[in-house]
C-alpha cells in the first residue's frame, strides 16, 4: 500500500462517516444464468502462498522490491502457479529509476471479450521489509487458483493482474492502464483491488466506493457478503493503491483492504504480521463476490 496517499480515506472511515453493515442488491447487471455457488478455502490452501513470499524475501535480503530478484523471484512463483492452473499469462514490463520491472497478467480462457472483470493486488514490498501483509497477491492467487479448480464458464472474462512498483507510487498499475487503447479501457467493466488483506486485530472491512465513475454493482456485492456474516464494513474512497491508476483513466473499481498494520512498510511486516483467518476471510470474500460478478454482464 502506498501509505502516503491511504490516509484521507482511512480517517474518513474511522470517523463513522459511512458505517455500512448491509447493502442493496445491485440492478446495474443482468444475470445471464444462475450464478454457480461459491467455493470456499481453507488457510491451507492461502498460507503457503504467504509462506511462499516470505521464504524469498529471506533468500534476497529481507526484500521483494522492484528492481530485486526478490521481486523476479515473487513473480516466478505466481506466474508458474498460474500457468499449471491453466491460465494464459504474460509478462508486461516497465521501467522505472533505471530498473526493469514485470506486471503479471493472467486470463482465464472463455467469457465475453467486451466485458472484462480484472482482479488485481500489488506484489511488491518496500526495500524496508517483505511486505507480506502489505499486498493482496496471496488472495488474489488463492481465488485465481480456485478459478482453475473448479473449471468456471464465466459470463464476462475474468483477468487477474500482480502489479510491480506500487511501493514506488504505482508505477507498474499506471504504465498498464496507461498503454490501454480507449477501446481496451470500455472493455474493462470493473476493476477489483485488494490490499493488505490479513492485518491482525481487523474488526471491519474497508470497502472501496468509486462514486465519481458511478460503481456499485461490485461495492454493494462485497458489502452484502460481509452483511450476510455480521462482519461491519465501512466505506473508503478510490486512492492509497492500484485502484487509484484504474480511477486517474475512468475506469470503475471497487474492492477492500483490512487496515493499515502496525508494521507497515517496516522489517516486521512478515509472515507473522498476518493473521490467517482474516487472510481466509478476505480470500473468501473475494471468491464470492467474484463468482456473483462472473455470472453477470451489465447493461450498456
């Protein structure tokens, strides 16, 4: 998370300004079949992806920044996950401070090339510290692999991205949407975000509302599962991430993050800043809200 811009929306938050603890269903999007239920996961099948990271960090100095082999390495590792599951996936790169980084873009084959559902999180750390907690990419892949296992026929196409350099300002989100044709951008019905999604004593999720581009279909799916489980939510605006590059080219996003830790952007920011069940939660949230949006395509 890119601390210096998260701050406004966070305080807003705090302050109670938009306590949501149920939502509206959402009558933007046309249900083309009955959605298919959603799996769930297991902190086993979400740690190890956390695990993962960790051990690289160790092996390259304490870090995954970009620029790092760190970073190389942390791409690898979801890149060949993803590629087993069956996705095609492709190395985007940019520059930047004289260093080459990559963005991973995986797509799921099938659904509607007009419609784009794209799911992303950042997966680099500050040169500070691992950066575990502070980035989504185990959530994001848990979902992508569940994707996979279940052999989903979305309605819309569903993209998963993991970002370099977000730590750097978001580098790598902002060359992406930067390079889109005006046609790619229209395509994108919605992107989802997910940051630090399993800092420790979480007691209320903080979910993205991008009212300046008129999003709701995402927030209010993500604010009726969390409704639906007595788990509080309250409202933050689009900013502090990758979702503020999608917002800067107007395209819609939603998403969540947990909270800012107590070990942001610092050496302590490992495997033990993490509470697995949050992470699984989060995982969960994830997973249901996109097999809603999945089998939807909007009205245009």
């Amino acid at each position: 998370m890119t601390l210096r811009r998260s701050l406004p929306g966070l305080v807003a938050g705090a302050l109670g300004i938009s306590l949501t603890l149920s939502a509206v269903p959402a009558a933007t999007a046309t249900a083309k079949a009955q959605a298919p239920t959603a799996p769930t996961v297991s902190e086993q099948q979400v740690m190890p992806h956390l695990r993962a990271l960790q051990r690289i960090a160790d092996r390259n100095g304490g870090n995954r920044a970009h620029g790092t082999q760190g970073y190389a390495d942390s791409v690898a590792y979801v890149k060949n996950a993803l590629d087993r599951a069956g996705f095609r996936t492709k190395l985007v790169p940019f520059t930047y401070n004289g260093a080459t980084g990559n963005n991973l873009i995986a797509d799921w084959p099938g659904g509607d090339p007009d419609h784009v559902l794209l799911t992303g999180a950042h997966l680099d750390s500050v040169k500070e510290g691992p950066g575990i907690n502070d980035n989504g990419s185990a959530a994001v892949l848990a979902t992508a692999l569940q994707v996979a296992k279940s052999r989903l026929k979305p309605e819309r196409h569903l993209r998963f991205a993991w970002w370099g350099a977000e730590e750097s300002g978001l580098i790598g989100s902002a060359d992406y949407v930067g390079k889109l044709s005006g046609a790619e951008r229209r395509r994108i019905d919605v992107y989802l975000n997910f940051d630090q999604a399993g800092s420790k004593n979480t007691r209320q999720w903080l979910v993205v509302h991008d009212d300046e581009h008129g999003e709701t279909e995402a927030q209010q799916a993500f604010e009726a599962w969390f409704a639906e489980r007595s788990i509080p939510t309250f409202d933050i605006g689009v900013g502090g991430s990758d979702h503020e590059s999608f917002g800067n080219a107007g395209i819609p996003s939603s998403g969540f993050s947990t909270g800012i830790s107590d070990c942001i952007h610092e050496a302590c920011d490992n495997l033990a800043n993490v509470d697995p069940k949050t992470e699984t939660t989060s995982t969960d949230a994830l997973i249901g809200v996109l097999w809603k949006l999945a089998a939807t395509t909007p009205r245009r």
